[in-house]
C-alpha cells in the first residue's frame, strides 16, 4: 500500500512550499515524530506514529505522562494508543516502528521503582508487552533495540532519553564496564549489555582519545546509536566531559563535550573509531549511515571554513567533503538515489531566514544546486530560556524514498507535517 493523505488534513501553503505539504496533527498539536534517523511511517505507509507532550512551557519532571498517538493518514484521524512517562522533550517516548503497523515499540518507565524499559505496542488491537532494557533505535525488522542508559542520556544533554529522579540518575567515572551499548532481542524480550564503555574505547582501532579517561578525571557516556540500513552493524558516540565542568546535567550547554563516533559489527568483535575527538573539535553535528550501510555522513567543519556535508567509511577512512558547496546544515541524510541530500537547519545556522523560519533542503550532489523545498516556523517561546525546548523538524523518509515527514512550530504548538516528493525523485 502506497501512502494516501485524506482530504481532511489541511494543507501546508505559508511561504508557497515547492512540493504538497499537509498538517497530520492539526487537532490538539503539542506533538512531534521521532528523529532525522527513523521513519514514523509504518511498514505499510498508512499510519504514522507521533508523541504528544502533555505540555510544552517546561521540560519534564519524572512521572510526567506523554501520549503515544497514531495517525492514521488514509482516514484522516488520529487517536491515542498508549500513555507513557518514559520520554524527553526532543525524541519523545523514541517510537520505533518494527516489521509491520502492529509492531510499535516505545520507552516508559515503572514509576514504583523507576526502571525505564521498552514496550512492544500493537497500535491497532492494543495488546503490549513490555520488554527489558530499552529502545534509542530499531533494528531492520525490529528483530532487535539498541539504547544506551537512557537516564543517563541527561547527563550530556537533555531531550533524548527519559526522566527518573537526579539522585537514581548513575555517574561514570572514567570507562564504565557496567554501562555501554544494550540490545534487546525483541522475539524473547531479553536485554544485555553488547558492548561496555570500557570494552569499547580499549578495543577500538584506532586509539580512543578517551582511553585515559580515569587519569583525565572525565566521565564517559554513551549517547546516539543506530543500526545501519542493512541491520549488520551499528553506530554508536561517546561523551567525555571533566568531572569538574560543575553541572550534573545537560552538560551540552557548558560546551565542555568531547565526541567520538564508533561503529561495529553486531558481535561486537570488530570495533572501529570512525569520527574522533580532533575532527569533531572543528565543529559538527548529527552523524548518520549512508543507504548502503557502509558508510557514514555528517556535517562537519573539516577544513576550518564553515560546516559542510561529509562522508567517511565505516572505519573511517577517506573523510571527505561530500561537496564544497552549499553549506551542511541541521540533519542531513543522503537519499537512496545517492544523488540527493535532505536536510534542514537550525534557527541559527546561516542558511535559517532569521525570524525564527527555516528551510527544508533539497540539495543535489551531481551540481551542488539547493532548492529550498518548505519554509517554517520551528521556534518556540521558551527555547530562549532552555534549549531543551526548541522544535527540530528532524526530516524523515518513509520506505519508499518518497515521502517525508517533519516537524514544526504553527499555530503556538507542536505540529507533524508531511510532504510529497515523488516529482523530486522520479
């Protein structure tokens, strides 16, 4: 089944988009789709998952319940399918569609002990199961979850894990062997530690900038993961900050953070420092696989003059700009043509209009033309005070390559908008 946009869902016309943009969301608002990295589109295409925050003035305390809603795209209609505490303000409650529309899997936590674990959702009679350890991000087919310590996640930054009380929240000293990268086998529901911070960082080839971690007086922590398209192996950074940088959380704003990119096989056998310490120094965000699996692409500033879109294998090797020009920006992914990339921007990067408006990008690497195929509003009131509660619009591509979804600030609320592409990609 192809994707189909009821008549009732309003269009998007503001700035006069280039391609049909509809509002899926434009009842209660308050609500986002997941990440650049993962499509909220079911298998099917016709239904897409979204989060809606119960409030958008403040980030949340633990305990705070957030709704898992379904759209459903052909019908025109939306509905809540599950409440959940188990979210933050930028990723939700990290919905991951699995091998069909009755495979939804999301986080939530058990307030009476304050364990976070995943959940296996069918959208569409109800039925759940909950699952050890927790989901950042789904394996092709949803055969497995892959998430680091989801509480610990605000240590670094804030928005991407969930809430538990500060003081159950635990510190890594130097290289943990008790932390690091979990899987979750989704058939039995077991969760086990695949790869240890410490493991990682002493096996890795090259050396880790991090190895001397404990002597540095740096705490570690594992952050985004992601499987690659082919499901064969994985993506995983690492945040290094001194224990002295005086805050507990969301370090990030400190700008304190020291970023390494790994990647390995799914037996964790062969670990690799793909992006280290020094390249990401220069500036740059929002790492990524390429369609084929094999490679990796980000924005980085490679060479000292502005950020621009790059690649590099799996290892590493051969970092390279993907084109001089236009500028990298927001997150990028490059389309399975191989031919285009995807992105948008941050309020404050320099291709953002300046009002708090930004482009969805469309950007050719044969020629390095850029069309600028939406324009929207993704600032928020509150975001000057905490950057925790701004609106990225987090581009996502549905299965098939010609559909996406984003998210925006209209109307005074959280909105999930979709586009229709098709004349793009042939």
């Amino acid at each position: 089944m192809g994707i189909e946009i009821a008549g009732s869902f309003p269009r998007y016309t503001e700035h006069d988009p280039e391609v049909p943009v509809w509002c899926v969301t434009p009842g209660e608002g308050r609500a986002i789709h997941r990440f650049f990295d993962t499509s909220p589109f079911s298998p099917s295409g016709r239904y897409l998952a979204a989060f809606r925050l119960p409030q958008e003035q403040r980030l949340p305390a633990p305990g705070d319940v957030g709704h898992v809603v379904l759209v459903d795209l052909a019908a025109g209609d939306e509905r809540v399918v599950a409440e959940t505490r188990g979210w933050e303000t930028q990723m939700g409650a990290n919905l991951n569609w699995g091998a069909d529309d009755r495979q939804l899997f999301f986080n939530d936590v058990d307030t009476s002990s304050w364990t976070p674990h995943a959940v296996c959702l069918d959208p569409l009679s109800g039925r759940s199961r909950r699952l050890d350890g927790c989901v950042y991000h789904a394996a092709p087919g949803g055969t497995a979850l892959a998430a680091t310590s989801m509480v610990r996640n605000r240590r670094t930054q804030v928005g991407y894990g969930v809430v538990v009380p500060d003081d159950r929240v635990p510190r890594n000293p130097g290289l943990a062997d008790d932390d690091g990268l979990y899987v979750t086998d989704t058939a039995t529901g077991e969760a086990r530690l695949l790869l240890s911070i410490a493991d990682c960082v002493r096996r890795c080839e090259p050396a880790s900038a991090f190895r001397d971690a404990a002597d540095e007086g740096l705490e570690v922590y594992g952050f985004h993961c992601k499987w690659n398209p082919r499901g064969d192996r994985l993506l995983w950074t690492l945040r290094a900050f001194p224990s002295a940088d005086g805050r507990d959380f969301d370090v990030m704003r400190t700008r304190t953070l020291r970023f390494e990119v790994y990647t390995l096989d799914t037996a964790a056998r062969d670990v690799r420092l793909a992006v280290g310490v020094d390249e990401w120094a220069k500036g740059g965000h929002h790492i990524n696989w390429l369609p084929d699996g094999r490679g990796l692409s980000m924005n980085l500033n490679i060479r000292g003059d502005g950020l621009k879109f790059v690649t590099c294998g799996a290892d590493g090797s051969d970092l390279r700009p993907i084109l001089e020009r236009p500028p990298g920006s927001g997150h990028p992914t490059v389309h399975p043509d191989g031919r285009h990339i995807l992105t948008d921007a941050y309020c404050f990067e320099p291709v953002a209009f300046g009002d708090g408006t930004i482009p969805i990008r469309w950007v050719d690497r044969r020629d390095g033309s850029e069309r600028r195929l939406v324009r929207i509003r993704t600032q928020t009131p509150a975001q000057r005070e905490c950057a925790g509660l701004r609106v990225d619009p987090h581009p996502a591509w549905d299965a098939s390559g010609r559909w996406i979804a984003f998210n925006g600030f209209t109307d005074g609320t959280r909105r999930v908008y979709v586009a229709d592409l098709s004349d793009l990609v042939g």
